[in-house]
C-alpha cells in the first residue's frame, strides 16, 4: 500500500524506543493539568496527552471542558516545557488546535469508525504538518482503520502513527477493549512504515492490567505506548479505574523489559533458522492434514445430499466444539485459540459441504 510516512519529526524520532506519551483522560483544571505534568516531567515524559472535548456515550456525564483546555495546554507548554497533545472530532476543533499551536493529535476510535468525520478532518489539514495518531475503530475493522489512514495520507499528511486501543465486544471479559493484537500486526504487515504505539489504558480498562498489556505490546516491537495518567486518578471526571499516578507510570515504566529486534550473533542465527525451518516443516504437515479433513468433509456431503440430511448438526458441532477444545486445553493450548481454531474449521466445512449441495467444485 503506498502509504507516505515520513520520520515524524527530529523530535519523535530522536526520542528514546518506547516513545511514551502520557497524561489524563480529560483536562479537568489548569492545576490540574499543570501538577500532573510536573511530575511527568520528573519521569522523562516528553509528551504530554489530555483530552478536552470528550463526548461520551450518555449526554449527562463530564463531556470536558472545551477550548479553555486548550489554554491549558498552552500553560504545559510553557511553565513545564512539554509537548502536548489533544484529542480532536470534526473540522472546528481541528482549527482550534491549530489556532492555540497544539503540536500533536490524535482521532479517537469513536472517530475512526466514521469515514466522514475522518474525511472532514483531513480537509482541514490539509497543507499542515502536524503529527497525527490514529486510533483503531471501535470494532475490529481492519479497512476502517485503513481508510483513515488513507484519508489523511491523501492530502498530504506525512507525520503519522497507529494506535492500538483494543476493539469493544459484549458480554463480560477480563478486557475493557479485546487486543485483538492480530489486527495490529497485520496493520504493520500491510504499511510496514508505520509507526505503531499501543493505548492499555482503554485496553486494560483497569490499573491491574495495564502493566501486562504495556509488556505485550513492547514485545510485538511496538514503538510505544500511550497510559493515561492523573495526579489524583481516584476523583478524576472520566475514566478513573484505568488511569494511573505519574509514581505508578514510573514504576511501571522501571519494569518494563525492552528486547531488541535483532541481533548480530551468528550461533543465536543459526539455531533460530534451525527453529524456523522445524515450524516449517510442521506447518505443512498442518496443510495436508486439514486438507485430508476437508476431503472427508465434502465425503459426509455428499452422504447428506444422497440421504437428504441437513448441512448443520448442532449436537455433533457440540460435541466436537467442547471434546476439541477439552484435548487441547490438557495438551496446554488455550481455550481461546481452540476456540478460534475450530470454528474456522467448521466454517470451511459447512463452506465445503453447501458447495456439494448446491453442485459446485471445490477450487
């Protein structure tokens, strides 16, 4: 995909791997915003993130507190010397950011997943440098995600960078926002010059866990993270169980292994192509064995049609569904990837066996 990025600017790109950007949820006052960014500062922290226009799902709660923020943000700029960042929806805010010489923003997910507020945005950027973070969609959509980077790309915006916030799903889950870190990774497969920095707060949605899914995401060689963090996160406006104090980020940030990409020895080479080649291998054998089960779930097709038996049967789908995913638990695979696992291969056969009932070729 001929996505142009540039290197963000001498000041991201001289920073330090992970790139960490932190502050809280909304800006709720001038001391407040001002207090929390002091004692960033103190940790190292270059950038510094509030939001100020917060529209929320139900009108009657805290929505920010709109242009004076941006004020604020100034002050942060000025007293603190940090670089600020903020969150914006539509073209007004847009012009106010540029107005009060804002130096980074970002899309929210509630953003992302509408391509014409994307595109309202872009057009009022056109011709201006100004790095640009992106957040994925509320659900997991991986073109939606695409096309706002595209959108923004295409008038001209160069400074930009994908952040990963988890995707929503119903029903209780020990996540906020599912990570869905596939989509992620895929992202980077298809713009492989796109900076990618990981949001755990939204993810996490609890202090516990952000940790763990900071970890994860440094792992997968992700270019940083984005924590929201307050000076006093148990009375904060909006989101308060998922930000954290600027002595909690140092902490976690102290903790916080960084591996490298890569490195320059021959006997740890060689011994990972030994691997590799040994998953190959293994990988094939995957192959042909579900290709030896798709041959025999066209065979129970045409069983089916012969006999007129239905396509779907529910107590054989459960049966398989539980005792598969029981074998492979006690063979230490997850619940989670067994589960994923069989239903696609149960997909691809009711696929396979609708084609013999209809008279088409397999390809």
């Amino acid at each position: 995909m001929d996505i142009k990025i540039n290197k963000l600017s001498s000041f991201i790109e001289g920073l330090k791997k992970p790139l960490i950007i932190a502050g809280p949820c909304s800006a709720e006052t001038n001391e407040q915003i001002i207090s929390t960014a002091k004692e960033l500062k103190k940790n190292s922290i270059n950038i510094f993130r509030a939001g100020i226009w917060k529209p929320r799902t139900r009108p009657n709660s805290f929505e920010g507190v709109g242009n004076i923020g941006l004020q604020w943000l100034n002050n942060v700029q000025k007293e603190v010397g940090l670089k600020v960042m903020t969150e914006v929806a539509n073209a007004k805010h847009v012009e106010q950011v540029l107005k009060h010489d804002i130096d980074m923003i970002w899309i929210g997910a509630r953003t992302t997943v509408n391509p014409f507020a994307v595109q309202e945005i872009a057009d009022a950027l056109r011709g201006v440098d100004i790095p640009v973070f992106i957040k994925n969609p509320i659900n997991p959509d991986m073109r939606l995600w695409l096309g706002a980077i595209e959108r923004l790309s295409n008038v001209g915006c160069e400074s930009l960078v994908a952040v990963h916030r988890g995707f929503f799903s119903y029903g209780a889950k020990k996540y906020r926002n599912l990570p869905h870190w596939q989509l992620p990774v895929e992202l980077k497969r298809i713009i492989p010059n796109i900076p990618i920095i990981c949001d755990p707060s939204h993810i996490a949605g609890s202090r516990d866990l952000i940790q763990s899914v900071s970890q994860k995401a440094i792992d997968l060689n992700f270019d940083g993270l984005m924590i929201e963090t307050h000076i006093d996160p148990d009375n904060a406006l909006s989101d308060k169980n998922q930000q954290i104090t600027p002595s909690f980020l140092n902490n976690l940030l102290s903790e916080l292994v960084v591996r490298h990409k890569s490195i320059d020895d021959k006997d740890f080479a060689l011994s990972l192509e030994e691997l590799r080649t040994k998953i190959d291998t293994l990988d094939n054998d995957l192959i042909n064995t579900l290709m030896n089960r798709m041959n025999i779930a066209e065979l129970i097709g045409k069983h089916k049609k012969e006999n007129d038996v239905t396509i779907l049967q529910p107590l054989r789908w459960k049966y398989i569904l539980e005792n598969r995913t029981s074998n492979g638990i006690d063979s230490g695979l997850s619940k989670e990837f067994m589960t994923l696992l069989l239903r696609a291969i149960h997909e691809e056969s009711i696929n396979i066996q609708t084609g013999v009932m209809n008279n088409k070729k397999r390809k």
